[in-house]
C-alpha cells in the first residue's frame, strides 16, 4: 500500500509539472523574473546542447525582440500602403472601450480553452498531435471583431482559437478533440482538422503551406457567384515559416492578378517549428512580400490588443471594400513548443518561452493598460470576462466527456459522396435559377463547337480521345454553370485539345489559363470544389500531377476529414501511362496512376478509347467527389471512334472487351487477361496470335476502367470460366496497379484460381529513352502472347 501511495504521489507530481508547463503564468497576474533588455545578444548562430539551461541572469537577452511600433508611427505607414485619406484614417484612431472588452472576451475564452485543451491532453483524453496557440491570442481577437461570419475562413493545424473567433462552438471544438460524434467532424478530423460548414471555417490543414491556394480558390468561388454588393472576403492564416514556401509567391501572384478579396495573416512568432526563422529566410518581413504583385501589406505588434484590431480593421476594410487582396503581418510569440511532444532543443527556444511568458502576455499587457489608462476598463468587468470564459470551457469539456464516440464504420460510410454504383443519367439537371450563368457565355460559339463534334460521331467518322473529352467537358459546363476548369496552355486547347474553346465560350474565371505549377491549380480548384464548384483540372501530361500530391491528397481526404460536411467534386483528366516504345524517357513515363492508388476517397479511372473517355468524364465531372481519369498518352491522337452521345458510364466498373470461347473454356484453354490504357491496344495486337496458337488458346479480355473501386464482380465472373490470370500493367513490379489487383484476387478469388496470377509488369527501373533498353522494362504484345502460352503450359 505504501509502495502504491508514493507511485500515485510522484505520478501526479510529473503530471501537475508538466501541465504547468503548458499552461503559462495565470492571465492576471504580475509578470515574474528579472527584466531583461529587448536587443538581441545572440545573433551568431549556434547548436543548442541538450542540457541548454535558461539563464537568470539579466545578460541573457532575447534573440528576438518585441515590435514596439506604437500607433503615431504605424498610421502613416498604413496610410501609404493602403491609399488612405486624412479623413479616411480618421475612423481608425480610437478602439471603442465595448469592443477593447469583447476582444479581451474572446482571448480570455482562447487562452481558457487552449489551457483545457493541454490539461485534457495530459490526461489522456486528446490524443495524436495537438498545437497550441498560447501567446498568440490578439489574432482571434482581430478575426472575432472583423471578420464575418459570412466570410471565408482557412486555417493550419493550429486552429482552435481561429474557430472559436469565428464562432464555431465551444462544445463542437472540444468534441472534435475528445474524438466524440459530436465533435465538428464526427471525431473524423482531430485537433488539427476543425471545419464547420455553418460558419464557413474550412479547415484546420495539417501539411504546411497547403491551405494557401486552397483559400485562393475560396476567394475565386466569391468572383464566381458575382452576387451584388458581395461584401464577402477569404482570410487564410499561415506562419512566418510557412510563408517562405513558394505556394505563398503563387497565391500573391493569382490574387493580384485577378483581384481577389482575400487576407493572407502570417502569424510571425519567430518560430518555423522551432528553428529560429531567422536561420533559414532572409528575408522574415512577410508583409512586404506582396510589393512585387502590388499587394499592399502592413506588420503590427501581436502583443498589443488595440494596435491589432486598429491594423486589422484597416486591411480587412481595405480587402472587403476594395475588392483588392493584402497581408497582415502579426509580430507575436508562441509561448509552447511546436507540439506538447516537441523537446525544444533549438537554438534559445527554452530562454525565449520563459521570457516571453514572464512579459510578453498579451493578456497581461492589456490588462496593465486597460488598469492604467484612467480605468478604461474595470477590474470587474475584467474578471467577469475571465470568469464566463472558464465556464464556457468548462462547460465545453463536460459536454465532450458526456458525448459518445462515433460508430465504427463511420469512416467507410464517409469514403465517397456518392456511391460507387451511381447513375450519373439520373443526376438531376440544375435548377433553373442555378442554370442561370452570373457570367457572359458565348453560346453560339459553345454549341457550335459541340455540333461539329457531334456531328462527327453521328456521321461514323468518329473522334479521337482528346475531342472526345473536350466534348464532354463543353457540353456539362454548359448545363451546369457551376463547373469551372484550369490548365496550362488553356487558351490553345493544351496538347490535345481537352480544354479547346472553354475559355473563349465560358470567360477566365470559369476557364483559368494557369502557371505552370500543378499543384498549385489543382489547389485552387478544392477551394473551388469546397464551396459549390464543380473544378475539372487537366493536366496535360498526367506525370505532372507529381506536383499535386499533397493537394491530392487533401482533396481525397476533404469529405471523410469534415465528417461529411464538405464534398469535393474535383474532376482531374491528363494523358499518361507507359507505352511501347513512346521514346519519352523517364519523368513522362512514370505510372502516377499506381502513385495516387493509395490516396483515400478517390475514385481513379483509365479509358483507352474515346468513347470510354466520353463517359466516364461525364459522369466523373457530375460525380461530389473527387476523381481521376487517365488517358493513353500515345494514342490520344492516333484513333478515332463514334461515341455513345448523351451518356454517362459507372465509375466502378471493368468491360469485357473480349470473350473467350466455350470450346477454349471446356477444354482449360482461356485464360483472363486484365489490363487498361495501352496494354488495350498490346493485348488486342496480341489476340490474333494468341487464337492461332496450336491447342486452341483464347482469353477472356478485360479493361480495368474503374482501378479503384476494383469491379471484383466482373473478374469473378470471368474467373469463374477460365481460372487463369494474367495482368498486363502499365506500373512497376513494386507498388503497381496489378500488385493491387493480384493481392486482391488472391484474397477474395482464390479458390478460383488453378495458376498463380502472372504479373507483366514494368521492371523497378527507370522507363529508359532507347529502345533496345525500354524493351526490357516495358511490357507489350509479344510478352502477353509468350505469357499466355506459359501459363497454359503451367510453366510458372
């Protein structure tokens, strides 16, 4: 008993010590420590020790000192950067004494929370990884007081107090944390993925930087609904390290290039994790980072209550009036390390937090103001504020203990909007109001256009895969106004004509010509997606998607993530694969469709011929969630076939291309052949040699349309006759498409199978230039037809 006494005495010690550590000093109370100079003394770099201790000593000064700009100096340079009047300015001068308070309300509920939120953590009710704003708490305040609850709101992983600001209830946040059914995502998303569609908080992302286009095309969807007297704007929260990412230089440059209303706030709290950002960015003046794109900017110190909401409320006004972009730079610190996991090992990072908590409270320095500046506010009203804040917490926390955690199949029933067994034929057509384009479209140029292109299947002549989707995108961008599409070389149809026509029919703004960045449009496209658009992308080469993945990524997760709240019909289209013998090298031949087959909530789809194309892209593009079709790069141009108008294919199904015959069957000759894009054309070159095989050989040929979901019903189907399988794969031996398929089948198929599944895969080795090279490595015809005779043979 005694042994278990002293265990339970020392655990609660470790634990009160360090929830202390998160926690800070108690708003209210008077800062404790030596006073320290605000010059910095340790400019050289250094590697800091393990065992670095923070010195007492008045010697030791901070490496990065507060932004004491007071108001007198800030109004002139705000009045340059923004183009204001004398009187214009005059507005901003004074902070009513009601809205100091109701700023003060909103950090005392941040800093209240944020302490719960590192209590419950230590005890064990928020689990994974959690970041905590501490220090930082003027920035909510600056969204709570200026920032609408119509506005568009992006955040990072350090969220919490962004949604509380934008009035996302307490409870729901707290919810999400404990992992509860009741949380804001159903206990899908987590600390670092708050949303809430009724407030208009789209996230909470988790990969740094990511949410910048996101937001970008958040502040399009604005210019899109063309509403009168939109007074909306989108404001995007990134820190100062994250902005050193190129994503930030993209978005100003789209931002200003299509005047977009839209706030990029860099939260500067020195800190990029922890490194000193100072060690790895020139240039930590994020503010003037727009001057190049003639987006004006302004730094303001994040410490300050008033000066944030004065500074605030000057470019807020400025987005939301002039329909312009601009950044606000917020000068703070972060009083915990990057994570409650996180060590703090960096250089000076243990001195800097103790130091910033002993002074830099932005709750305490309000508070001496306030005290100070002939009673501006009571102390009472002060500890009233404290004190609703506590129970609001408090009563936050209880709710999320009471709630239950959601059913475990939650998870799958959220991995796509729409089943995979949708009709797209009966998706109902757009209401007459939502039919209605708020933008010019040239009509008689559209249907024009898609006359020809039907006139051209009509006739028998037939279309080649890169007109075949080009008329498929024409014809639902025309029913549908809410379908926008972005590419490069878009003006000129690309390399295939996919996007021809769209911009000079539908305008820029729902046909985007875009830099050559991929990741950075389809970025903009689930910012789109996330707020009623139907984005298609094209990407002309689909390798180039590479580029994309984190934003892929993101746009798979988007639906499940927001515990349904958010679809994503994000329609991705480009010309991939590896063909015999294409002499393109390397980089063009990579299989990004093996690449992408692990990313959830994407439904994946390849089409070798135009009419496949046609529609699969119709019902892709109709589709809430996201999806990507692969083409034949190499045969994009090369055949032309008449399309079944008017149709929408299912996206999660195979076609029997070919069947073997009953004879081959009866005497356990056939053998099932699945494959897709070019392996088409190899396996159909291969099927006259593979009949005149002595011995009566045949196969049941397959094409893969719908790589995930997987149509297993149709592989059963055909194995159930020839219980032979060979797949023909456009991917790597490792990781590929028919690794996916052949485990798959193994699992699920296996008492049909008398052979082992044989896999004609690319070898694991970069696809080379020269063809007596890329023979070896890319499969074709002749292996399919040797292959086939192999397994016949059973010489496996």
């Amino acid at each position: 008993v005694l042994l278990f006494w002293c265990w339970t005495m020392l655990v609660s010690l470790v634990v009160l010590r360090l929830a202390a550590a998160f926690v800070g000093p108690t708003p209210g109370t008077p800062p404790r420590g030596p006073s320290v100079s605000l010059r910095a003394t340790l400019e050289k770099p250094k590697v800091a020790s393990e065992t670095e201790t923070v010195s007492s000593s008045d010697s030791l000064e901070p490496m990065r000192p507060r932004l004491e700009t007071p108001w007198s100096a800030l109004r002139p340079e705000l009045m340059a950067a923004f183009e204001l009047s004398e009187g214009e300015m005059a507005k901003y001068d004074e902070v009513a004494p009601e809205d100091l308070l109701k700023g003060y309300e909103t950090m005392q509920l941040c800093r209240q929370f944020e302490n719960a939120c590192a209590q419950s953590y230590m005890q064990g009710s928020i689990r994974g990884f959690m970041h905590l704003d501490n220090g930082q708490e003027t920035i909510p305040a600056l969204v709570a007081d200026s920032i609408l609850k119509r506005d568009i709101k992006y955040s990072y992983y350090r969220e919490h107090t962004h949604a509380l600001a934008s009035g996302v209830p307490p409870e729901k946040i707290m919810a999400e944390l404990f992992a509860k059914d009741t949380g804001t995502c159903r206990g899908a998303g987590g600390s670092m993925h708050v949303y809430d569609v009724d407030t208009n908080f789209q996230g909470g992302w988790a990969l740094v930087a990511e949410q910048l286009p996101y937001a970008v095309g958040a502040a399009r969807s604005i210019l899109l609904d063309n509403v009168p007297e939109d007074d909306r704007v989108t404001i995007v929260f990134v820190g100062e390290g994250g902005a050193q990412n190129g994503r930030l230089a993209e978005c100003l440059n789209a931002a200003a290039k299509e005047d977009l209303p839209i706030i990029f706030l860099v939260i500067d709290n020195g800190r990029a994790i922890n490194t000193f950002t100072p060690d790895v960015a020139t240039n930590s003046d994020v503010y003037k980072f727009g001057e190049h794109y003639g987006v004006p900017g302004a730094k303001v110190d994040g410490q300050d209550l008033e000066l944030v909401l004065q500074t605030g409320r000057v470019v807020v006004d400025h987005v939301r009036e002039k329909r312009k972009p601009a950044i606000l730079q917020i000068h703070t610190y972060r009083f915990q390390g990057h994570s409650p996991a996180d060590p703090e090992h960096e250089r000076g990072r243990k001195f800097e937090k103790k130091w910033a908590r002993a002074t830099m409270d932005p709750l305490v320095i309000f508070e001496d103001k306030a005290s100070s500046n002939d009673g501006l506010l009571s102390s009472s009203s002060l500890e009233t504020a404290k004190a609703e804040a506590k129970a609001v917490v408090k009563a936050a926390v209880d709710f999320a203990k009471k709630s239950e955690p959601p059913k475990p199949t939650l998870a799958k029933d959220l991995e796509y909007p729409d089943a995979p067994d949708t009709d797209y034929n009966l998706k109902p057509e757009p209401s007459e109001e939502a039919s209605s384009s708020p933008h010019p479209v040239d009509v008689e140029l559209v249907k024009e256009r898609i006359a020809f292109l039907r006139s051209r299947s009509e006739d028998g002549t037939g279309l080649v895969v890169g007109d075949a989707l080009n008329l498929a995108i024409l014809e639902e961008m025309l029913r549908d106004p809410k379908t926008t599409i972005h590419a490069e070389d878009l003006q000129a149809g690309s390399s295939y004509d996919i996007p021809k026509l769209t911009q000079q029919s539908f305008g820029p703004l729902r046909a985007a010509d875009e830099i050559i960045d991929e990741g950075h449009f389809i970025g903009k496209a689930l910012g789109e997606g996330m707020n009623g658009y139907r984005p298609i992308v094209e990407l002309m080469n689909s390798n180039f998607g590479i580029y994309g993945m984190a934003e892929l990524s993101s746009a798979g997760n988007t639906y499940a993530t927001t515990g349904g709240q958010f679809k994503m019909p994000l329609t991705v289209v480009g010309a991939g694969g590896t063909a015999p013998n294409q002499a393109l090298g390397a980089e063009h031949s990579q299989p990004f469709h093996a690449y992408v087959m692990g990313i959830p909530g994407l439904k994946i789809c390849t089409a070798s011929s135009a009419e496949m194309a046609y529609g699969l892209a119709k019902s892709m593009i109709r589709d809430d969630g996201p999806g990507i079709l692969f083409l034949p790069v190499k045969n994009m141009k090369d055949q032309k076939t008449p399309l079944n108008l008017d149709t929408c294919l299912p996206l999660n199904k195979c076609r029997l291309i070919h069947e073997a015959s009953q004879k081959s069957v009866d005497s356990n000759k056939a053998v099932t052949v699945l494959t897709y894009l070019h392996g088409v054309r190899e396996a159909t070159t291969a099927l006259p040699e593979i009949l005149n095989t002595a011995g009566g050989s045949d196969i049941d040929l397959i094409e893969l349309h719908s790589l995930k979901p997987l149509d297993m019903a149709t592989i059963r189907t055909s194995l159930e006759r020839t219980h032979k399988l060979i797949i023909l794969d456009e991917s790597t031996m490792s990781g590929g498409v028919g690794a996916t398929v052949s485990a798959a089948v193994s699992e699920q198929l296996y008492d049909l199978l008398d052979a082992p599944v044989k896999r004609l895969a690319m070898d694991d080795a970069p696809v080379p230039y020269a063809s007596s090279m890329e023979k070896a490595v890319v499969k074709r015809a002749v292996d399919l037809q040797l292959a086939v005779q192999q397994l016949l043979n059973y010489q496996i």
